[in-house]
C-alpha cells in the first residue's frame, strides 16, 4: 500500500487521522495537549494489517504535525515504534520526553 493509493485525512471533528479503505477505516487517534497531539491509538482493519497501512497513517499524522508546528507525543506503541525507526521525526517530541519513548 502506497501514500498514493491510501487517502489519509485529518477528521478534526472525530479527532483522528483516518483513510477509508474498502475492509473498513484505519485511523490514529489523537488528543489535543496544548501544543501538541497525544497520538493515542493506531487501528488497521485485519484484513489490511502488514500492508503498511500503519506507517502510511503514521507519516501522514506526524508530517501534518510538523506542518502546523505542533509537537507529539507518541502514546500509541505503534506510534512509538515506528518513531523510533524513524528518527528524522524525534524532534518532534519534546526533548525532556524523548527517552520515554526510545528517541535517543
């Protein structure tokens, strides 16, 4: 699954990332946290789940974050995980929280 192929949009009212796919919506959803967004919770329809889904999501929410000069804070394990094999995105969160989440 291609960032091509899979619409992600910011659904502000639900407060989450989401893409509409045929087996279902994948999303991430989020918290305001004054300046920042508390990413909480990161869901893939199974039948969907290893296709890159996830990570397209991730990209998408944390790309979107940097635009809008937020920072984050990667509750969701997913989250934190892919932050941590990305860190071109670690600055985002704030310095004194990155060790909470593996960003060295």
């Amino acid at each position: 699954m291609s960032e091509t192929t899979l619409h992600v949009i910011d659904n502000t009212e639900g407060k989450r990332y989401e893409a509409a796919l045929p087996q279902g919506t994948a999303y991430i959803e989020y918290r305001p946290v004054g300046n920042a967004l508390m990413l909480t919770h990161t869901e893939v329809p199974e039948a969907m789940e290893g296709q890159g889904v996830g990570s397209t999501l991730v990209k998408f929410a944390l790309d979107d974050i940097r635009e809008r000069s937020m920072m984050v804070i990667p509750m969701c394990p997913f989250v934190a995980a892919y932050m941590q094999r990305h860190l071109e995105y670690a600055d985002l969160v704030h310095p004194q929280q990155r060790g909470l989440f593996g960003l060295h």
